[in-house]
C-alpha cells in the first residue's frame, strides 16, 4: 500500500472529507490533495502533520540490500 492510499484509507475509515482533514491536521486543502495523489515531493513535516491523526509517523526504514 502506497503513502496516499493508506492517508485515502484513513480518512475514509473516520468519515472525513479532505477539507475536514485538512483543517484537522493543520495543513493546505491543496497539500492533502497532492499527499492523496501521490506527489512525489511534499514536505516530510507536512506529511507527518497528517500521520499523526492515526497515530503514525513517517521516518527513515532501513533497507536491507541482498548481497
């Protein structure tokens, strides 16, 4: 599941509207809108503004690389 399906997800889960989550979250209708479609460059802060109403954050993942 990609970033934007699981916020899409989320906010359809508790019945909110972009708008409502938005404004919840504290950051731009327009900044949702692009988080929901999967802009590649969005700011990290922003996108965490938005996790936190679900109880996530977003940070860095070790990759294991195969050798």
């Amino acid at each position: 599941m990609t970033l934007s399906e699981f916020i899409k997800n989320k906010r359809n889960n508790v019945k909110l509207t972009q708008p409502e989550l938005a404004k919840k979250a504290g950051v731009g209708l327009r900044f949702l809108r692009d988080l929901e479609l999967g802009k590649p460059t969005l700011r990290l802060d922003k996108i965490n503004q938005v996790l936190q109403l679900f109880g996530h954050e977003l940070g860095p993942v070790k990759i294991n690389h195969s050798d």
